[in-house]
C-alpha cells in the first residue's frame, strides 16, 4: 500500500476478524487481489463520506426495492 503521502510504503496489520473478512470477500470476488478488494472497499467509504459531507445520501436498495442508508 502507498503512503498517501508519497514517501514510501505502509503496512497495515490485520485482527483476525478484518483478515477472514477480507478472505471471504477475495473468495466471493473470486481473486487474490487483496490490495483491490480493499482498495474498492476503501472507495466505498470515500464515497460514503463525500455524499455525506454534500448533504447527500447513500444507500443500497434491494431485489425487492427496499432502501438501506449506508452509515457510518
């Protein structure tokens, strides 16, 4: 992972439940990309936050229609 400051490198260490989770997400998206899956995670959370900050909203909406704002 890059240093959003671009000097070097980063590493983040894992509890044992974000790594399954993570493990889980690479096995559903069927890659070993790890760095990708967190990095679309990590968009999701920017998106989130920017509507947000924009007085908008996110939300998932379900098959059936039904609506679910995503917080954090």
């Amino acid at each position: 992972m890059s240093d959003p400051r671009g000097i070097g490198t980063v590493s983040v260490e894992l509890n044992a439940t974000l790594a399954e989770l993570l493990a889980r997400l690479c096995v559903e998206l069927d890659t070993e990309d790890v760095t990708g899956v967190l990095s679309r995670a990590v968009g999701l959370l920017d998106l989130a936050q920017r509507t947000r900050r924009q007085g908008g909203r996110l939300c998932f909406v379900n098959e059936r229609g039904e609506l679910a704002d995503v917080v954090f």
